[in-house]
C-alpha cells in the first residue's frame, strides 16, 4: 500500500424526491450507483418530466419495486 487513500464520492447531489444527498456519478468515469437499476423506459420518461436532475439510488429502487412518485412525507 502507498499510504494513499481512495478518493470518496463527494455528496454534492440532493435527490429532488427525498431530499437525500448523494453522489451521482453519471458525468465521471465510473458507472454511476444506479445503473444497476432497472428503470422501464415509461418510469424514465416519467421522471424527467416530474424531476430535474438525478434522483438517489434507493428513490429509485423504491420506483422501481413500485413506490409513489411522491414520498409519503410529501403527500397530503
């Protein structure tokens, strides 16, 4: 070992849907955390127009297993 640490994903993200941070790492050179999650090309579609930008892994897990768009937190 060389004494040099790998560098962590910087949290710079907030997940418009919970209000999580998280680190997207869809511009850098590794895959980003969810793109092991199956997204239909609907639920895609879907997210883009109620979103603006990346929503956190476990948002979209819960998307996918079938979770409201809406946390329950957020509805009335």
């Amino acid at each position: 070992m060389s004494g040099e640490q790998a560098a962590l994903p910087v949290l710079s993200d907030t997940c418009p849907r919970c209000g999580a941070a998280f680190a997207c790492g869809a511009a850098g050179p590794q895959p980003c955390a969810c793109a092991g999650v199956g997204l239909s090309a609907a639920l895609r579609q879907e997210l883009a127009q109620r979103f603006e930008g990346c929503l956190c892994r476990a948002c979209l897990q819960a998307l996918v297993d079938g979770a409201p768009l809406e946390p329950a937190a957020a509805r009335p």
